[in-house]
C-alpha cells in the first residue's frame, strides 16, 4: 500500500527540500507509515515525536481531514491511498 | 499593422501578445537589419506622463550597449501609438528552458553569470530592470543570453507594462506595483521603490526556477504568493544544485535588501567562483542524498566578523538569539541574528575552553528541544537528526525545555551539564556527542514531591565548586538546593535557613522556590541566592544560609551575579512582589553590596527611572571579567543594557529584541571564560563532616583536543 506524506516546510530540510513523501509500510497504521517515513528521513522523527513514541503536544497528524487525536492516534488504520499531513498547531499567545 | 513603417521599420509579422502591447518582427528599411517592434496598445491605461515615464526610461536603455542586453534602437509615436524598436532576439525564453525540471547546474551558472553581467551594467548607469523574470531572458541557439525591456517595467498609469516574449502570466490584480509577482521582492510588495537589490532579489528567483523548474515562492492566488514571498524561506535545492549555487541563491532572495548582496558584480563574482569550482571538481558538491545535513548555515542573517581578543554579548530571546561583538572598550556593538528565528532560546554558553571557540544554545520550539552549537560564531549551527539530550525511555519522561547549559572544569573540556524541565540534570563527557542523565538526581526520593512553578518544573540552575570536582550545586523550582559531593551520585537538599512562604512549613528540608544561585571561584565555600522570596548567603557550601536582604526594596527577584574579582561584591535586581513581577515604582535600579550582603545600593545612573516596569529573568544578568567589570543585563521588554564601569553607569545596549531570557559574555580567546573565572582559587574550607578530596586549578593553558 502506497501512503503519501506531506512535509511542511519547517521539515523539509531533513526531506532533502521535498514536499511531499510516498512510503509503502510494512502495516496499515498511521505509526507504520510514518516509521517508514524516520527510515527514509531520519532527521523527521524528533521533531513531530517526544522520545517517549507520542506525538508532540503542538503538532498535529491529519490521515485526510481527520485528526489522528479523535481517531486512535498512531494506531489510526490507513484506508487505501492514504494521504497523511504533518501541521503544526495554530496557537498564540507568546 | 502588417505592411505600416514605424520610423522606419516595416512591419513583417507578430510575433506575441500581451495585455499591454503586441511585438511584431519588422525591417529597418535604413539600416538594413531585422528589428522587434513593441507596440503599446491602445487601450493601456497610459496617462502623459506614464506615457513620459516610459520614454524617459526606454530612451536611459537605448544607452545600455552590452551583449547580454537586448538593444533598444528606437522609440517614438505614431497616431498616438507608442513603440519601441529593439533589438531582434531569436532564442528560447528561459522559462521555457527550465521546464519542469530545470537545467543542469553548469548552464544555470553560465546563464546567471551573464544576467548578473547585465545587471550589473544597467546598475551603473543608474536602470534597474524592475521586472527581471525567466520569461524575458532569452538564450540564442549560440548560447548568448540576452535580458530584455530593461527599465520598461515601470509602472504606467496604474497598468503593468509586459515584456514582449509574454509567456509566463502576469498576476492580475497586482496593479499597484510594477513587475511580476512571483519575482517581486518583499519591500516591492511593501510598496517600497525598487533598487538595484529588488534586481537581485529577482535573480535569486530567475536562477532557483532554472535550477529546479520551480518556483522558489509559489501559490495558487495573488495572496499565497505575497505571503511565501514576505514570510518563507524557499526549500532547499539538494544535488544536483551544487551548495555554492544554493547559497548564492539564498542570499539573493534574502527578506531584507541589506541582507543580499549589495551589487550585481558581487553575484556575478560568486556564481563565477562556483562555476570554476563545479567544471573543475565536478563531484566535490556536497552529496546530501547521503543523508540530511547535520550543519543548517545561516545564509540570510546578518552575523559578527570576530575577531582575537573581541568581546561577544549573546542574548537568547524567546524568538531567537542574537550575537553582539564589541572590543575591550564595550562601546560600539555589532549585532548578529536572529538565529533560530521563532525559537525560545532559554539557554547559551561560550565555551573557549581548550582549543574551542564554541557558541552553546538551546532552541525550543514546537518541534521540540534541542541543543546546538556554532564553532564559527553563528555562521553555521549543529542541528542534529536526533535530540541530543532525551530522558531514556523506561523514565517514562520528555524533555520540555534546556534551561541551563554550563562548562564543566576546565581541565576536562569535553565536560558540560545541562539543566532541564522537567527538573534533572544531564552530562556529556565527549563535547556533546552523547548526553546522559545523571541518575543519582533524576531517583532521589525527594523528586515526586518537587513542584513545577510558574515556568513548569524546572532545574535551571547547575553551579560546579572549582576547587572540588566533585562538589556540585543545582537549583531546581520548585525543589530548592541540592548539592553532591561525589560527582553526581548522591545529592542532598541544602536549604536550612531558606523560607518557603508559599508552604504551611516555613523551612521544609527541601521545596524551596530557588531562582538563581552564584558562587565566586576565590572563595567557593561561599554562595549567594536569590530566592522566590528571600536573598542569602551561606558561607559553608549550603550548610546553612543566612538572610542578607539588608536594605534591598524587596527581596523578590530573579538573577544573582558576582563580580569575578571581589567575592563580598553581588549584584541583584529587586522585582516588586509576586504578584508585580516588575522592578519597584517602575525604576530600573540594579543593587550592590560590596560587603556580602551587609548593605545594598541601588545602581541607576543611565537606566529608566519612570514608568520603566521591567523585569529581568533568572538567567538575562552576567559579569564579564574586564577591568573595570561590565555588567549586562536584559529585560522582558527586550532591552539589553550594559555598564563597562562596575555599574556606576549605564548604557541601553539595544532595545525592541523580543523578551530576553538569557544574556552570556566572553572574551575570545581569553581561555575558559563562561562559567568558570580566570582567577586561581584559594585553598577551600571543608565542609561539614565531608572529606574534601581535590583541589584543581580553574585554569588551564591551551589544551589541544
């Protein structure tokens, strides 16, 4: 199954400039696809996730226009041709 | 049209369209030669003197005899019909030529050595192009570029005047400004007149759509385009753009005019170096495929030249860090920054232990903590693939934030401690490669009972004893003073004598609130602190401390520091209360004693004494070790002031820096400045029922690593 990844631009240093990333995983979670993602660009994975495996308080991963917070995280299952989006959080006040 | 003579050019055939003129191919029955005729249309909003304007600027181009400018010949009027004769360019437009893919790197830099050519001429005769785009340089089948409409761009009647080859669109709308938008610089969009940098700015444009076929700032409307242009920073151009190319890129298309190259020779020189280094050494680019870089440089921010025996200030903000040069005099400053631009930047260190000249600094953002360092003052940042500094996983921790970043003896400079929220402390004994939590702090039994404040649960704090290597001191908030005495393996609260209002104990073993602790290396049984309420001394390494606010408007405050030569001289800046977290009346006074505590003055000369409702954070105070002494300090406000006499007088150093969160100073190559002081330490005063097992020298002569 083919997944496709968009990289927002913060990141896209560590995707070598790309904006977008195809990955084949080896399941059909979100948290596989995006392991296939860290294999691919390894510098991606401390930034959208904390040393303790869980996503970062500020960032949020969209399977289409769904936020993986409301639908079971990282073990979100994929539908096929799956299209996951990295964002940040809209926040203000600092 | 076909058939009419213009001056005394015929009309042959059209060759293009656009929404303000038609470009014919004619003949110059004179001069014998084929020609290009631009025709303005009739409908084009041209008023007289849009219609002057054009003539003026069309006539200034006329002047321009360089062979990579498509020569002007003629213009005039005709049955109220403006045209323009000029030269007639067969070729392909770039725009074409870059396609989808773009071109190889070694035709990007031929052709960009001689757009910047022609730049670089019509600059000096005083024309900018104002509308440089890959659709109006055309490359002959020779190879030959040639930029057109030089100086026709100007703006006519509100209408944007077209290039004649017309093959990439025109943003409509964007009627206020002349050009087009994809190509316009950011102080063009401001509504700012264009110069010879808004050239420049188009040129990094031209040169990253023919080395990638994109465009660096792209959108679906008018608005996306604006905003990428006003606020993005392009993607990065991997192999096989060489870095070089990159980098000229990326200074071209730097937000502000001031921080591009200034000229268009300069670009022309660069893309030259690059070229003859790309023929010569084909595969000496950098080959990023390998992996992501683990070195992000500064391209489009202003840095510090440095030089031996310089003076360096560095400022972390919670958006970015900023670097200050001055010399020994500390009277003129150069600014540097913003690095890590949006990042809060708790934490910095200098650390010219050794042979290093390195800059420390933690950035905490959204996308988490990390540690940097710069080894060539800021030019270049570590930006590490994975946190250096993380809790293991079985801790079931986070990091949130790098409060504190300290050198560790100067005998071992691969030694530094880092501080951290949630509260514990971490080492690296191999110059950062690899961090380690230090255990014996992180399992003490106190630790679940410790309190995060106000700014979370934090260890912001970490003072090293230089006489004993193993001594050591923390502060944690809320958790109070912690020292060991065998490395890190154990430690003990130190807080006997600390009140602790917020508690229904007044003195509880440990829970105090500790904001900043200072020790001085001639005397390093004795500290002071500065508490969440409250201002101490102790003289036997903690045991007991002692209430020294004698005469200080209140004892509420952040930072503590000691002059590097005196240790009875303490430097404190009072904030109102807990509640009114600003210095007292809103007057900025910072205060002395020069006797350990016995008595303070307030220090005021040159600083704000109305309506000034500052404050100045844990880490936003430091001493340099110069003779006389500077203090510098910063405030929320983001005001950086400095005193070069000890604090007699004061001077505002900058002003509108975001909030100020830490100040840091050194001399370069005046070794192991930082945390640790040029002064050889006193033989020390043992503590209490504990052997004191070695004394070290703080200073060290230039140790190659």
């Amino acid at each position: 199954m083919k997944v496709t990844i968009y990289i927002p631009a913060a990141l896209r240093e560590f995707t070598n400039g790309r904006s977008e990333v195809s990955v084949e995983p080896s399941g059909a979670t979100v948290g596989e696809a995006l392991s296939a993602l860290w294999n691919a660009y390894p510098g991606v994975r401390d930034r959208v996730l904390n040393e303790q495996d869980q996503v970062r308080q500020h960032i949020n991963i969209f399977v289409g226009n769904e936020n993986i917070r409301y639908t079971g995280g990282l073990t979100t299952r994929l539908p096929k041709n799956s299209q996951i989006s990295i964002v940040p959080a809209v926040s203000g006040g600092q | 049209m076909i058939g009419e003579v213009l001056g005394h050019c015929r009309v042959v055939a059209k060759i293009g369209e656009g929404g303000m003129g038609v470009v014919y191919r004619a003949y110059d029955e004179v001069l014998h030669r084929d020609v290009a005729v631009k025709v303005v249309k009739k409908d084009a909003k041209l008023d007289s003197s849009g219609r002057q304007n054009l003539l003026q600027e069309a006539r200034a181009s006329s002047s321009l005899a360089h062979p990579n400018i498509c020569t002007i010949y003629d213009v005039g009027e005709i049955d109220g019909d403006l045209y323009i004769v000029m030269e007639l360019v067969e070729g392909k437009s770039l725009h074409g030529l870059a396609g989808e893919m773009g071109l190889a790197p070694e035709t990007v830099l031929r052709y960009g050595v001689q757009i910047a050519s022609a730049l670089a001429r019509a600059h000096d005769r005083g024309i900018v192009h104002r509308d440089l785009k890959t659709a109006n340089i055309v490359v002959t089948p020779e190879g030959l570029v040639k930029v057109l409409d030089f100086g026709l761009a100007k703006r006519v009647g509100g209408g944007i005047l077209e290039a004649p080859t017309l093959s990439f669109s025109t943003v409509q709308g964007a009627s206020s400004v002349s050009g087009t938008l994809p190509y316009m610089a950011p102080e063009v969009l401001r509504g700012d007149a264009a110069d010879a940098r808004s050239d420049l700015w188009a040129l990094g444009v031209v040169l990253y759509e023919a080395a990638s076929g994109r465009l660096p700032f792209g959108g679906r409307t008018g608005f996306e385009i604006s905003a990428a242009i006003m606020r993005e920073i392009p993607n990065p151009l991997g192999p096989p753009v060489p870095p070089g190319l990159w980098a000229i890129i990326q200074r071209c298309v730097a937000k502000e005019p001031m921080q591009r190259y200034q000229r268009a020779t300069e670009v022309q020189a660069a893309l030259e170096a690059v070229q003859s280094g790309a023929i010569a050494l084909p595969e000496a680019a950098e080959d990023r495929t390998a992996g992501p870089p683990r070195t992000t440089t500064m391209h489009s921010i202003r840095h510090v030249r440095i030089k031996k025996k310089d003076f360096v200030v560095l400022v972390g903000t919670n958006k970015g860090a900023f670097i200050l040069r001055s010399n020994a005099q500390r009277r003129r400053w150069d600014v540097g920054g913003p690095y890590f631009h949006g990042h809060s930047v708790y934490a910095m260190a200098y650390d010219g232990r050794g042979d290093q000249r390195r800059i420390w600094a933690s950035t905490s953002s959204f996308w988490g903590t990390l540690l940097r360092s710069s080894d060539d003052f800021g030019k270049s940042w570590t930006n590490p693939q994975q946190a250096p500094v993380r809790f293991p996983a079985d801790t079931g921790t986070s990091l949130k934030n790098i409060w504190q970043i300290t050198l560790g003896p100067a005998e071992e400079p691969d030694r530094l401690y880092c501080g951290v929220e949630p509260a514990a402390l971490f080492e690296t004994r191999d110059a950062g490669q690899n961090w380690s939590l230090m255990r014996g702090l992180f399992d003490h039994p106190h630790r679940p009972r410790w309190m995060p404040g106000n700014g979370g649960l934090a260890l912001h704090t970490i003072v090293l004893d230089p006489s004993n290597q193993q001594r050591m001191y923390v502060g944690i908030s809320s958790g109070g003073v912690y020292r060991t005495e065998d490395g890190g393996q154990s430690w003990t609260a130190q807080n006997r004598g600390i009140r602790a209002l917020f508690m229904p104990e007044k003195y509880p073993e440990f829970g105090q609130c500790v904001h900043k602790i200072a020790l001085h290396p001639a005397r390093p049984e004795r500290l002071f602190l500065q508490n969440h309420w409250g201002l101490y001394r102790s003289d036997d390494c903690g045991e007991h401390w002692t209430d020294i606010a004698n005469g200080v408007p209140s004892d509420f405050g952040f930072p503590v520091v000691i002059h590097p030569r005196d240790p009875d001289c303490v430097y404190a800046v009072p904030v109102e209360s807990e509640e009114f977290r600003c210095v007292c009346d809103g007057r900025l006074r910072v205060y002395r004693t020069r006797n350990a505590g016995a008595s303070w003055e307030p220090l005021m000369r040159g600083l704000p004494q109305k309506q000034a409702y500052e404050t100045v954070l844990r880490d936003a105070m430091t001493t340099d070790s110069l003779d006389p002494v500077g203090i510098y300090f910063g405030t929320r406000s983001g005001q950086l002031f400095g005193s070069s006499d000890e604090g007699k007088n004061w001077n505002r150093i900058l002003g509108g820096l975001p909030s100020i969160l830490c100040v840091r100073c050194a001399v370069v190559e005046d070794e192991g400045l930082g945390n640790v002081f040029p002064v050889r330490p006193k033989a020390t005063k043992q503590v209490p029922g504990k052997s004191n097992a070695s004394h070290h020298s703080t200073r060290r002569k230039n140790k190659k690593r």
